[in-house]
C-alpha cells in the first residue's frame, strides 16, 4: 500500500486530483471475488467530480445460482474450440 500512496501523492503533485477505491468484481455481476484497487486521476483543470459506481449483486445472489445463469445465451462461435479439438488435447 505505501507505493500506491506513493504513486497517488505523485499523480496530485503534477496537477491531477485522484480517487483510489478497492472494488470486488462479485459485487458488480461478475461471477469472481476479485479485489482490485483502481485509482481515478482526473487533470485539476477539468471540472466535475468523478463518483465510483455503487456495487450491485449478481442476479441470482439470494437463490441457488449455477454456471448456466450466468453465461450469455448467444455467443460468437470463434470463442468455442471445434469439440474434436478439445478432444486431442485430453
């Protein structure tokens, strides 16, 4: 942690204003618990003020969910090995 404040102090010192926040993917409908720190700089000259999105919970959260809930119902094919494919590399 001392590096980011580090690395943050230095952003604001050279004319930003940052917002750091730890952010978990879970909370925001993605099926991982992912904790990442993300910091917004945004230049001193620019007006406006930057807010982190409030969390949400996945769509199933309060029932049984399975894989199937949360995968998109059409994908491109180019995202999918040819079944022969994965064969050969079992």
């Amino acid at each position: 942690m001392p590096s980011f404040l580090n690395w943050q102090r230095s952003i604001d010192e050279i004319g930003y204003h940052s917002k750091g926040k730890i952010l978990n993917a879970y909370n925001f409908n993605v099926p991982q618990n992912r904790e990442r720190i993300f910091l917004v700089s945004v230049r001193n000259d620019i007006k406006g003020h930057f807010n982190f999105p409030e969390s949400g919970k996945l769509d199933c959260y309060e029932q049984d969910c399975n894989i199937e809930d949360l995968l998109d119902d059409n994908v491109n094919e180019e995202y999918y090995f040819p079944q022969e494919e994965v064969i050969k590399y079992f």
